[in-house]
C-alpha cells in the first residue's frame, strides 16, 4: 500500500509527502484490509455506515482508515476487470480523506473522475459520464 501512497501520481507528488510502513512506535494512522463486518464496526466508530454496499471509509475518530475485504476481492464495476486500479484507487481514495480532502466530482463528459470522487457506485453523476481514475495526479 504504501508503494501506491509514494507513487509519483499520488499524495506524494512532487515530494509533496512520504508514506512508510513501521514496525514500531506511534503510527499517523494504520490502513486495514478487514471483512465488511470488521470495517462496519470500526467505521461506525465514527458515524459511517459500510454496510449497504460494503464500502470502504476512513474512520476519522480512530486512526484508521479501513479497506472493506469485499470490495477489495471484487472490484467495483466502473473499473471492469482492472482490480489492480480499483485498489490503487481505494487506497488513495481513503488515504485521501485521512490527509484532509473531501468528495469533488468531476465536471465535464469523459473527464477522468478526481480520485476523491466516490467511484466505488458509478463514475456518472447528474448526466455526465466520467472515467475511473485511481490516482490524484495521474499526468505525472
């Protein structure tokens, strides 16, 4: 996961951060792949509910931010068979709400969707149709 984070299309763009994985001390936040019961339980803990369409969340009033197993195994259908993307994307996504940003849609016809779009459902949104995109800088 953090090989994705330090990826020069994402959060760490132009040197912008760093991710690592530790083994010891205090951590800024811990990501968790867990079952969709496991992800509704710790996500509740911050007034989100995952349980409808077994969606991942950023549980903001613990330190973690939980990637649902289900989706994680299944993909989401705007990305088809591309599961790699679909990841990347759940995980910049998530990461994304941890480190400060909130929902955008994209606004034009055929655009790429912002990595902050929730493109997990659809990537179409009040009639206009975008493409999923698993990256916040994804020129780079």
């Amino acid at each position: 996961m953090h090989k994705t984070l330090n990826d020069e299309r994402s959060w760490a763009h132009n040197g912008a951060r760093s991710f690592e994985r530790i083994h010891s001390g205090r951590p800024d936040f811990v990501i968790t792949l867990a079952s969709p019961g496991t992800t509704a339980a710790w996500c509740a803990k911050s007034g989100l509910d995952t349980t409808v369409d077994n969606v991942s969340c950023d549980s903001a009033a613990t330190d973690r931010v939980m990637i649902n197993a289900y989706r994680w195994a299944q993909g989401a259908e705007p990305f088809g068979d591309d599961i790699h993307a679909y990841r990347q994307m759940l995980i910049n996504h998530e990461v994304g709400h941890r480190i400060g940003y909130n929902h955008v849609s994209c606004d034009k016809d055929g655009e790429l969707a912002p990595v902050m779009q929730q493109q997990t459902k659809f990537v179409d949104h009040d009639g206009i149709d975008c493409r999923p995109n698993a990256w916040p800088y994804p020129g780079s």
